[in-house]
C-alpha cells in the first residue's frame, strides 16, 4: 500500500496459532471450543479449552471481534504453531497506517464496540500487545483487569499471574467477570417420563474399541519413556507406623482448630526431606544426552494422585521451606486442583522427588514407575494392623510396606537400602526431628 489512507479497509483477518504452553509441549488435544464461527469475543475471554500432557488449559481469544473459522475441530490433536481459529477484527476508516505495520504485514487496528460504534482513536504505542501467557490472560479478563494497566515484574516485560492479583489488591477499580451481570438462564421444563421399554436383543458385537486419547495416551507415552530408558529396580521394607499414628492423633485436633485437616501424608512429606538431604543422589536427575547427573538444590515433592482420567502428578515446590500446616494446606489444594484437572502448569511440573501414596486408594503396596527424569520414587502403602515380633514375642503394630524404585544407573541396592532404613528411622520415631530444629 502505497498511501496512507486505509478507508478502503473494513476488516483484518487474523489467525491464532496452538502457543507453546510451556514445559516443552509440543502438541495438544483440543477439548472443547466455547465459542462457533459468527460469534463476537472480547480480547481476552475464553474461547477454548485444550489438554496437554499436564492439565486441561483454557486459552482466551488474542483479539476482539468476529470469529470466522475453526480450523482444528473438538477431539482432535494440533502441534504448536498450527492454526487453531481465524478473526475478523474491524478496521477503523480513515486513520494512518504507520509504515512499521506496512513492513510488518499487519495493518493497525482497533476493535470496535458489538453495537458498531468506532472505537476511539489510539496510538500505535497504545495498541501495542502485552506479553503475558494465557492463564494471565484469563484471569485478568474474569478480574476485569486491563492488562495494559499492569506493572511487568519480569525483566523481559511479560506480565505473570502474581502481577494481576497484586493489582487487583491495591486496585479500586478491580470489577467482577463482567459475565456475571449477564442474566440468568431460562428455566428448562421438565422433561416427561419415559414408558418402559422391553429389553432389547444384546449386540452382535462383543468387543468395543477405542483410539488412545487425551491424558490417558499422554501418561501412556511417559510411562513407555520411562519403562523404556529407565532401568528400574525396586527395594522394599515395612515400617511400624505406630509413632506415625499416634504423633498424628496428637496434632489433629489442633491442625482443625486452624482449618486444616492433617492426613498421614505431610507428615511423611516433612519426615522425607532430611532423608533426600542426606541421601542428594535421590533428589538428582540424569540428563541422558550429556550423560551427566544433575544434583537439585530445591526440594519439589510430586504427589502422584488419582484423577478420573488418569494418574497426575501435582508438585509441592519448596517443601522444605514449609512448616507441616503449610504442607497440608498445600497438599490439599493439589489433590484437589488434580482431581477437578484445575491446576496451572507450573503446579503439575518441575518434580524433583515422586512420592506416591498407593494407600490412599486401598493399596496395600506396589511397584511404583519413575517419574522421568528423576531418579528414584517412593511408594508408601495401606497402614494397617499385621502380626509382628518384638521382644520374642508376637505382637500387633500398624504396619506401613515401602517400594523404592530407582535408576539403577546412579543408585545401587546398597545405597538404596540405607535410604529406606533411615526413612523407616524417621517414621518409626518422628519426634527426632525436634532435634534439627532451628
């Protein structure tokens, strides 16, 4: 274009491409578009719901205005960098074109209101994109923030979800989703009952199949991964659980007092820190393409829960740094942010130790998995009255079985036996760990 008259121009097409959500995913499945072609989106509302290998993400819309077509249809599978959806977005009649957005390809825009009311004239610096990641984006548009109003703690400018809550704190003018005006569903009537109907025939069929799909495939592919370039073995032992038991019995009531109902598991997460500090190898990692083992400094316990779609594994990042409370509430918000499939990334990534509690769901004991790449997992089982001998004498204790899997490249029985030893040291007698406190 050689002038810079645009008068000729009502709309601009623009196509939003599946972005990288971080944690190096390279592909998702779509799950559910909020929106059909025809619709009028706000910049920033969310149009669509995608799974990856780690949680169910809803992306906002990148624009205001008409969505025109749907590229990538429910159900099926898209890369990064693959066209998802089009807009239309109106362009403003008789404003300058800067010659920045002529080289760029892209002609500058405003969007306009649904009623078909311009929008007021901006500048090029005030159309200016903000750099934040879909889930700040979200959050910002349910808190009728305009992002634009946000100070970046990021040095590169980008605008994270910390940001938004803190403005919306300090911020008077922070509204409501500006959905919730909007009125309230019509009630549906009653749908009237079904006569009886004989029982039919059973199918010809016997069998059902079905393709591998959404988190099921996902976990699939990373135990394959993992059973593939891990080589596993496994240690176990049984611990008496009877100081475990009787030290949660005496903090309970006061942990309810607070708010916090306190389960065995923070209490086995608080006695496994010292083990993985004096044991680093099992808090390690192993990078297979410059085969050097990675010792981590932090301390992100997975906690390998049980969705209705699967195996997820949230992470308590920086439990070391948490007083027993702290774990708990955390433990829970996790639990239950994986089972509602809730959580962000950040919450279901980065795990430098897995501890998976088969107990939870009535499991005796198993062998657990690793959860690449690290370099061991401990499972803990069902605590539950079994006969044992103390003394010459047979007795019944609550017993807990343990299983240490671990990378046999960088961990040897021998090393592995001391570890569940010191850990059974510690939950046999949790009360030694007064004596490490500051």
């Amino acid at each position: 274009m050689n002038n810079a008259q645009a008068s000729s121009i009502s709309s601009t097409i623009h196509e939003f491409k599946l972005p990288d959500l971080g944690e190096g995913m390279h592909e998702a499945e779509i799950v559910e578009w909020l929106i059909r072609p025809g619709d009028m989106l706000k910049q920033d509302q969310t149009m669509v719901k995608v799974e990856t290998d780690k949680a169910i993400v809803e992306i906002p819309s990148p624009v205001a205005g008409r969505v025109s077509e749907i590229r990538v249809p429910n159900g099926q599978v898209a890369k990064v960098g693959d066209v998802l959806i089009t807009f239309e977005t109106p362009a403003p009649a008789n404003t300058t074109i800067p010659a920045s957005a002529e080289s760029n390809g892209a002609a500058a825009t405003t969007p306009s209101s649904v009623s078909g009311e311009p929008a007021e004239q901006q500048t090029p610096a005030s159309r200016q994109r903000v750099l934040a990641a879909p889930a700040v984006r979200k959050l910002a548009f349910e808190l009728g923030i305009d992002l634009a109003q946000v100070p970046a703690s990021a040095p590169n400018g980008r605008i994270t979800i910390a940001d938004v809550r803190s403005f919306a704190e300090n911020s008077s003018t922070a509204s409501a989703h500006p959905a919730s005006s909007a009125p309230p569903a019509e009630p549906q009537p009653a749908q009237p009952a079904q006569p009886f109907a004989q029982k039919e025939s059973p199918p010809a069929a016997v069998e059902e199949r079905r393709p591998l799909s959404g988190l099921r495939k996902r976990i699939a592919e990373h135990m394959e991964h993992a059973w593939r370039t891990i080589p596993h073995a496994s240690a176990f032992d049984e611990v008496d659980g009877g100081g475990l038991k009787a030290l949660r019995q005496s903090l309970a009531p006061a942990a309810e007092k607070r708010g916090v109902r306190l389960t065995y598991l923070p209490l086995l997460i608080k006695l496994l820190i010292p083990v993985l500090k004096e044991f680093p190898i099992f808090n390690a990692s192993f990078d297979e393409e410059r085969r050097e083992i990675i010792y981590k400094r932090a301390y992100h316990i997975g906690i390998a829960t049980a969705s209705p779609e699967g195996l997820l594994v949230p992470v308590m990042r920086n439990a070391d740094r948490l007083t027993l409370l702290e774990i708990a509430g955390t433990l829970e918000h996790l639990v239950e942010g994986a089972r509602a499939r809730t959580l962000a990334l950040p919450e279901l990534s980065g795990s430098t130790f897995t501890l998976n509690n088969v107990g939870s769901f009535g499991g005796s004991s198993g062998t657990p998995i690793i959860n690449s790449p690290e370099a061991a997992i401990l499972a803990v089982g069902k605590l539950q009255d079994k006969a044992m001998v103390q003394d010459g004498a047979v007795v019944v204790r609550p017993v807990m079985p343990l299983t240490l899997s671990f990378d046999h490249r960088l961990i040897d029985g021998a090393l592995a036996g001391a570890f569940l030893s010191r850990f059974k040291e510690l939950v046999e007698n949790p009360l030694q760990l007064m004596l490490d406190m500051a």
